[in-house]
C-alpha cells in the first residue's frame, strides 16, 4: 500500500488526523514509510526503544502486557485509521506495552528522528500529540469506569458493539465482526473470567441476539445490545 491518496484516506478516517492542519500532514506523510507485518508479528514489546509513531493502514494491533507470571493482559485492539506510539514519542522514554501484528497488517512509521525535525519546525504538533495522548488516557477512564460501574452483560455488550463498529461486516442476517476473538481475551478486555464470557455469549445466542463461530461473532440483535449498557 504506497498510494498517497489511499493512504491519506484511510488515515482521514481518523478525526484525530483530519483536525490537522495541511501544514502537518504533509510533512508527517512524507517523512514516513510504509512496513508490513505478518500475523503475530512483534511490533515492538514493552520496554523497547521508542523507534516510531505508527498509524494502522490495515489489519489489526493489538496492544497488551505481560505479567511476571506469564499472564496477558489485553489494553485495546487498534483498527486502520488507528495511531499509537505518542507516550515514547513525547517522553522519549520505552514503550509502555507489546504490540503484536493480528493477522497481515500495514503500518504507516514516523521515525523519531523524522518526528523531531517536524517537531522543531512546526511545534504546534506538540499540541496535537497531546489531544492524541489524551485520547488514550480516556480510553483507559472510560474502561476503568466500565469495570467499576457496569455489569458484565453491559461490559460485554459494549465492547462487542464497538468491535462492530471498528470491523463490523454486514451479512444478509446482521453484522459479522471480522476480527479474530478468543473467548480467554474477551474476558481479558473486561475484567471477567473465560467461563462468564462463555455463559454470556451462549445465553445470547440462545435469545438469538447473536451467532457464535470459532472465534468470530455475528451479531443478530444489535439494538438488544446497545440497550444492556445505555440502560445500565
């Protein structure tokens, strides 16, 4: 994927990018490269360098860590469009999590040095990195909020719903999501065990709201997700 264009669109699909300025996004597009990495793929563990800020063209990153113990703990999955690295970019500091490549995807990469001569001729980007950091800091309120305050039917119902949104596939009997997603890392992405997912999803596909596949989910009943969490 080296289109200009192609790429330009995809990244407008971000309102984070559409809000900069011509002024910013041509030299950002120009100075970056494209990569692309297979499924499972490393992008970067945490505690690496800070070697880039990226932003999703295709395919999906999921973003996590790894305890002491072995146990992942999954953050979020970032969509095209998507744009990460922005911590060690401004920090200049390691990285916070491990990346990792979920199926084929391409990456548009800023390398620091690239990032820091934009930096210096333009430092209002300073300002729009900051709104782009603090798009991940209410990400990780709104998720601490969810665990705190919502069910785990609401939890799930949300974040299914979202999914839809990011790589929802629309099929004569409703919305395929078209990621990959493994019963264990929902529970992760929730705050809940395997077994309640399990029990969640089967009483669902009972009511038929949605249909379980291996590791695919298509959702029949939208409207009777969306009201689990707007009433909760």
């Amino acid at each position: 994927m080296n289109d200009f264009k192609d790429i330009l669109s995809i990244l407008r699909t971000n309102s984070w990018f559409r809000d900069l300025p011509d002024v910013l996004t041509d030299p950002i597009l120009l100075a970056s490269s494209v990569r692309t990495f297979a499924a499972g793929d490393v992008i970067h563990s945490q505690g690496d360098q800070s070697l880039g800020l990226y932003a999703v063209l295709s395919g999906t990153v999921k973003v996590s860590s790894l305890s002491a113990e072995g146990k992942e703990c999954v953050f979020r999955y970032l969509s095209p469009g998507s744009w990460f690295g922005e911590i060690g970019m401004l920090d200049k500091s390691v990285r916070t999590h491990d990346a990792v490549a979920i199926g084929e995807t391409t990456l548009l990469v800023l390398p620091p040095r690239e990032l820091t001569r934009i930096l210096d001729a333009h430092p209002i980007l300073y300002k729009f990195l900051s709104l782009l950091l603090c798009r991940v800091v209410r990400t990780a309120f709104t998720m601490l909020n969810d665990t705190t305050l919502l069910s785990v039917s609401a939890r799930l119902a949300k974040r299914l719903a979202s999914f839809a949104e990011a790589y929802g596939q629309p099929t004569e009997k409703g919305i395929l999501i078209t990621i990959h997603l493994p019963q264990d890392e929902l529970a992760m992405l929730i705050s809940t065990t395997r077994q309640t997912i399990n029990k969640r999803l089967a009483d669902w596909q009972r009511l038929g709201w949605i249909e379980v596949r291996y590791g695919k989910i298509e959702i029949l009943n939208m409207d009777a997700l969306l009201q689990l969490y707007r009433d909760a």
